[in-house]
C-alpha cells in the first residue's frame, strides 16, 4: 500500500453526514470552513442548495486554503 493512500470507501457515507450537520446550522454559510466546504461539494459537482453564500467569498476561502 502507497504511503500516501487514502482509502475512500467511505466517502458517500462520510458526505452524507457532513450535509446534516450543515442542514442543521443557520442556512446561512459564516464560517471559512463552511466555505471551504460549499466550494469542495462544488467541485465534485455535488452542491449544498440548502445554504445561502456570497461565491466570491467562497471562492476567496478556498484560494487561501489551497494557498496555505
């Protein structure tokens, strides 16, 4: 097994219970990892429509994570 391996065998279960904790927040994305977050199911082309967001700031959190 490679060093760096990941085992993702989980990965639906595992966003299934990230979507309700989100869904049981505000609705309203306000914290950087909220973002990050908003912008990651983005990108696997699984977006969180319950939360409202300004993309631009989405976006800006993401750039400064992957940054970091």
């Amino acid at each position: 097994m490679a060093k760096n391996y990941v085992d993702r065998s989980h990965d639906e279960e595992i966003i299934d219970i990230m979507r309700s904790v989100m869904d049981n927040g505000t609705g309203k994305a306000e914290t950087v990892n909220e973002h990050i977050l908003i912008k990651l199911m983005q990108l696997r082309r699984t977006p969180m429509t319950s939360f409202t967001f300004n993309q631009s700031r989405v976006d800006f959190c993401y750039n400064r994570w992957r940054g970091d």
